[in-house]
C-alpha cells in the first residue's frame, strides 16, 4: 500500500474546485432567500389587498337598511334628506383617493329575540304622531347599564326614514308594558318631516368613513364611527368619532357609485359616477369598490438591489404617472349589488 501524500497541485487543484462548490451553494442559497422574501412580500401584498376590500365590500352588503327612500337627519334645526351611502371624488389631501360615508345597521337588529335584554334586537312604534317613540320595547335597544347606541333609525322600508340621536329609555320597557325612547330632536319642530307611524322599526344604526390617510408610517385604509352632523360637507358630531387602522399599506382607494335612471334593474344598464353626492336623490344600486395595497419590505435582486419593476397603478378616473419602484402592486375590485337601496326588493 503506497505511503505516497498529495502533491501541492492536487492539493490546489481540489481546493479550488471546493472553493467553487462552495460559492455556486452559496449563490443557490442567496437567490432562494431572495425568492423566498420576494414572495412573501408579493403574498403580504395580496392579503392586505384581499382583507382591505373585504372590509368595505361587506359593509356595503348591509349598508341603507331602511334608507332606499333616503333618511331625514337633523342639520342644525333643519331636516335634510340624505342618501344613506355617499362619497367624496378624488381627495387632493389624501393622494387623490376617494372615501365613502354608510349608514350601517346593527347587524342584531332583525334576530328573533322576543325583547331579551342587550339584546340590540329591532322593535316596533305603538303608538303614531312626532315625538318621544312609544315602542314595544326598550331593554333590548337600550339597556339599563348600556351599551347605549348613539343613533337609531325609524323606517317603514317604504318612505324616507328618520335618524335620531342620543336615544334614552325615559320609560323602560322588558315588553309586558309600551315603553318611551326619548331623542335629541324630539323637541325640535318640524322634526320629522313626516309623522311616525304605527308598525315603524326602530333599531340602532352607525355612521361609517371608510378612508386612506397618509403619514409618516405610510398609507392606511382607516375606519371612523361616529354622529353624522347633517352638515355638508359631511361630518361627525365632534367628540363622537373613533377612529381605527384597518389595513395597513394601502395606497389607493377609488369607488364608482352606479345607478338605475330607467329602473330596469339590469346591471348592466347602470350608469357609474365618481364621487356620490350625500343629498338623496336616485339611490346608489352598486359600488365598484377598487383599491391597491403594497407591502412593508423592497423587493431585492440577487444582488441585493432593489428591484424596480412595479410603479404606482392608475385605476378608475385617477390617473398616475410615476417612475418604477421596488413596491409591488396588488389590486382588488369587486362591484358590491346593494339590494337593500332597491325599490323593487322591498
């Protein structure tokens, strides 16, 4: 058996091709990590894109309940009739992207709870007439001890209904006597425009500002809830609104409100506009909801440059003009039927 070692050219020429073996692993791990990272930024993109839309599109599904013929608010002492969803086109202070306004209805309101208590169930006018609501029960919408909702609407689905705010149990009711809702505008004249009438529902309802606001941590489509003022430009009652992140890295944000001028109640035949005016008028019969959400992490080259192969989106009538960036972009539209603002479904 030979004792002989390994020359120094064997000994080289083994450690360079080691060397080699070792720089092509490495480069196969670089670029996997690389794809790997870009992938699950292109997946975050998506996600924040997909949950952003949904946020809007289901409050959509249940937003006007009771308001297809509009619904009388108070704006200073004066009744005004809006349009229970609305928005505003193109907002030069947020990126020129778009908000909606809903008038959301509590989603317990149509449950069979035979006046359980807490129970946010919807009840019914006993009695007709302007006024305090005489209504069959009060424990279930205004519990002793709260939560007290700061709205209610009263609608027979037919005629304009009534929003009312800062409600009280003035007489409490569990269901076996007729119970008292006392209001903020009960006292006012000519509020409502309209008498209430025996059969009315009354339930609790929200205002809803679904936006994207911009700051130093980047964009993000933002939720406020609060007292809608009547005002117009709409607005909440201050010291009424909360406001919450919904989904962060949102970068756009644009609705097209369609309507139905001949009632022929084919989708098709919608007429879209952007921007919806908060004044009732022809309801809103769909939303195409449209948005682009990023991502928080660059996309990287195996070099570990960024990547510039996606650049700002143009969706709807905003149209943008902006150099390659190493964000990419996810987009999701979806038109939104709103059955609850047709006539013929009531």
């Amino acid at each position: 058996m030979s004792s002989r070692g390994f020359t120094l050219v064997e000994l080289m020429t083994s450690t360079a091709i080691m060397i080699v073996a070792i720089a092509a692993t490495c480069m196969v791990l670089i670029e996997g990590q690389r794809f790997t990272r870009n992938t699950e930024e292109v997946v975050n993109g998506n996600d924040n894109a997909r949950i952003a839309g949904e946020f809007i599109a289901n409050a959509l599904r249940i937003a006007g309940m009771g308001g297809a013929a509009g619904l009388w608010i108070n704006n200073s002492g004066t009744p005004r009739l809006i349009s229970p969803i609305f928005g505003t086109d193109n907002i030069a202070t947020e990126g020129s992207t778009d908000d909606i306004w809903m008038i959301l209805p509590d989603r317990r309101a149509f449950q069979d709870n035979n006046c359980v208590n807490r129970s946010g169930g919807a009840v019914s006018l006993a009695a007709a007439g302007a006024g305090p609501l005489n209504v069959t029960c009060t424990q279930g919408l205004l519990p002793s001890g709260g939560p007290i909702p700061s709205m209610l609407l009263v609608t027979n689905f037919g005629s304009p209904g009534v929003l009312v705010t800062q409600p009280s149990a003035t007489t409490p009711s569990a269901g076996a006597a007729i119970g008292v809702i006392g209001y903020a505008e009960s006292g006012l004249a000519g509020f409502p425009p309209r008498p209430f009438q025996i059969g009315d529902m009354v339930y609790a309802v929200s205002a809803v500002h679904f936006f994207v606001h911009r700051d130093a941590s980047g964009s993000a489509l933002y939720r406020e809830t609060g007292v809608l003022s009547g005002a117009s430009p709409p607005s909440f009652v201050a010291n009424t609104v909360s406001r919450m992140v919904l989904q962060r890295n949102i970068e756009e944000l644009q609705f097209a409100y369609g309507t139905d001028p001949s009632n022929a109640n084919v989708p098709d035949q919608y007429v879209y506009s952007h921007g919806f005016p908060e004044a009732a008028g022809l309801p809103v019969r769909a939303v195409r909801v449209t948005l682009v959400a990023t991502h928080d992490r660059s996309m990287k080259n195996g070099n570990n440059s960024l990547l510039l192969a996606s650049q700002p989106m143009s969706v709807e009538n905003h149209l943008i003009a902006a150099q390659a960036d190493a964000l990419r972009r996810s987009l999701y539209t979806r038109r939104v039927e709103l059955p609850n603002l047709s006539a013929g479904s009531l």
